[in-house]
C-alpha cells in the first residue's frame, strides 16, 4: 500500500514553473548592517575631549560672567546629551528620504538665507543672526553648509551620466562645472549679503570639494574654482570690514597691542606658554581674562597652554582619523549620492578645523570660525550631530563582494 501510494504520488503532474528574469546583479551586493563602530568610537573621543577643554577654558569666564563657574559645561551638557540622543535617531534614518527632502530643504534655507540681513540681530558690522523661540539664536548659514553638500549630491546623482559623459566636452563642462557652480555661487551670494565672509569661504570650499569628488572634468574645475575664488576675494577685499581683518594680519606691528590684534597676540602667548607637555589640565593663565572667550574660536589655544604640543597632536590627530575613517565609509557607500554626502560632509569638519586652527596660530587672518567638537555653542554641536549622524546612517548601507 505505501509503496503503490508513493508511486502515485510521483507520478502526478507538477505545477508549470513561472519563468522568472534572472536578476543581474552589480559586481557587489548592497547589504545592511549595524553602524561604523571606528567612527563613532571617533565621535565620542572628540565630544568627550571636546566636552573637558570646555568645561577647563571656561570656567573662570563662567564665574565672571554669570557667577557660576559651571554655567557653559552645564549647558554644553545638555546640548551634547539631547544632540547624542539626536544622533542616534538620525542613524536609523533611511538616507534616501534625505535625498527626497534636499530641494524642498535647500529652497527654504535660501529664503531664510535672505531674510537674514533685513530680519537678523547684529553683531559688529555682520548681521548673520535669527532668533527662534525655544531654540535661542542661530546663524542659518550653519545648517545652510550641511543643505548644500545635500544639495550638490543630489544633483550629481541626478544627472550623473551628463557630467561624466567626457566624450562631449560641452555637456560634461555645462552640467559638471558651470551648473554646480551656479548653485553655490547662489548661496555665497546670500551668506556674502550678511557680511559673513568667513561662511562663504567654507560654503565655497565644501563645494568644490563636492563637485571635484562628484566627477566633474579637472581642468575646468580649477578654472571654475580659481575665477569663482577670485572674484570672491575681490569682492571681500573691497569691504572695510574684510580689508581691515586682512590688513591686521599682514601688518599687525602697524595696529595697538591692546585693539585689533589684542585676540591674536593672547592666543599665541598661550601656544607659546604650553610647550611640549603644557601647563597641566586647567593650569591656563591665558583664560583668566586674557584671551576672549576662551572657550569659542580660540579654545585651541587653551588647549595647547595645558596640554602642550602633545595635545595639539592629540587633537588633529582625532581630526584625522575622523577624515580617514568617513572617506572609508565613503569609499564603500553603495551610490553617488551618500557617497558625495559623507565626503562633503567630513570636508566641512576638515575645513573649519583646519581653518580655526590656522586663524589661532595667526597663519590666516583672525575671522570667527569654531572648532567641531570643541567650541562651546548648543545649536552648532546639534548640528555637528546631526551631520554624524547621516554619516553614521550611510555607514550602515555598504558594498561588499559577492563569495
């Protein structure tokens, strides 16, 4: 009985099998997987690092100005848990609808952008400032440099074919350079308007980072980017307010020890007191009324007062392995798009602590520029997260070979 039901079983008739298209697959296979665990081992080095230089270069402002020594690190606190916590939800984020909410993003940042100098506070000559309810002051043109590496990222995936189409010169250079180009030279035009000329500096470099990685042909990327930083900088040395900072640094014996140059001079006093090992953790004598606000631009300079040259290595030394380790993660992100978000992204952190770093040790004019990770602010370190966030979030989509 068994063995004649088994026979009728085998001889039924089986099903027709559907034809299924065979699916080519890339040489490499997209997989999904937990976060970068070296990057944001990094990330938490540089807030905790970050957090202590705080807390040691403004204690004594703090209890100057406000009576409490702890005042900024009890606020830089708060902001560093609420932007960790951010972070980590900004890491669960599917980057792709990051890509579908760029240009909605980037049309409301321009408007802000140019609303800034007719409704913005003033400090000095700049108007750069907005104040919202709750969330205090902020410069729009911060979270304007995270839109626009979103921006240029999306247009590079967009018309990705065009620009590296090298074959036909005119439509790779048109859709490549001049295009791209016109984009950024939009928002430099609104920061410019604000007279903050040290965020059109970085907008323009975060581009051109972006465009170079992106594909466009080198030769006029160069001429690009030399006859756009050109006119730029004759714009700024045009203005009074830019000139006189530019004239300061090429001429400061020409300029009062107690004025223009009182900043500078007391920053490197700082450097120069540190030596190899530094004074000791919280042994500055330079934040004690001498150096202006210690704990914002210039906080590298405390840094290197009471950790010496060890600590200032210690501090470029995080810096790079945060740029190695986003152009790892840039390196297998499985498109253009998150691959040119990540790069733009490390590029900003790059630039700003390049250029803060060169404005503190007097190897570029004084201009307010902070230090990722370092410098006090609330709004600047949400930000920061923010944009660690999407890193951290691409990291988790990457290419791995097939076996």
């Amino acid at each position: 009985m068994n063995n004649g039901t088994a026979k009728k079983v085998n001889k039924m008739p089986r099903a027709p099998r559907k034809r299924v298209k065979k699916l080519k697959l890339p040489e490499v296979v997209r997989v999904q997987s937990a976060m970068d665990r070296p990057m944001l081992i990094i990330v938490i080095l540089l807030l905790c690092f970050g957090s202590i230089m705080v807390f040691s270069s403004s204690f004594a402002a703090a209890y100057q100005d406000r009576g409490d020594s702890y005042f900024y690190i009890k606020r830089q606190t708060v902001f560093l848990i609420t932007g960790f916590i951010i972070m980590l939800v900004v890491t669960r984020v599917d980057y792709r609808i990051m890509r579908v909410l760029t240009v909605p993003a980037f049309v409301i940042m321009c408007i802000v952008l140019a609303f800034v100098p007719i409704l913005g506070i003033a400090e000095g000559q700049a108007v750069r400032w907005i104040e919202i309810p709750i969330v205090g002051r902020f410069q729009p043109s911060e979270p304007m440099k995270t839109v626009l590496v979103l921006m240029l990222a999306h247009y590079f995936a967009t018309y990705q074919k065009k620009i590296t189409d090298y074959r036909d010169f005119r439509t790779s250079s048109l859709w490549g350079d001049l295009f791209p180009y016109l984009i950024v030279c939009t928002v430099c035009f609104l920061v410019a308007l604000e007279k903050h000329f040290s965020g059109v500096i970085i907008l323009f470099l975060i581009g051109t980072i972006v465009i170079f990685a992106g594909g466009a042909r080198k030769f006029w990327l160069f001429v690009s980017a030399g006859a756009v930083g050109t006119i730029v900088f004759t714009a700024i040395m045009f203005t009074d307010y830019a000139k006189q900072r530019i004239d300061t640094w090429l001429h400061p014996e020409e300029y009062s020890s107690l004025g223009d140059i009182y900043q500078t001079l007391q920053g490197l006093n700082a450097i120069g007191s540190g030596g190899l090992l530094g004074v000791g953790l919280g042994n500055s004598y330079q934040k004690y009324n001498y150096v202006p606000e210690p704990q914002n631009d210039f906080i590298f300079s405390i840094v290197c007062e009471e950790l010496g040259f060890v600590g200032a290595i210690a501090v470029i030394a995080l810096f790079v392995l945060l740029i190695w380790r986003g152009f790892v993660i840039a390196m297998k992100a499985p498109d253009t798009f998150s691959s040119l978000v990540v790069i733009g992204i490390i590029g900003k952190v790059g630039i700003q602590a390049v250029l803060n770093i060169g404005v503190v040790t007097a190897v570029i004019p004084n201009t307010g520029i902070t230090l990722p990770f370092f410098s006090y602010g609330g709004t600047a370190l949400w930000l920061l997260l923010v944009e660690m966030g999407i890193v951290l979030s691409i990291s988790r989509f990457s290419y791995q070979s097939k076996q």
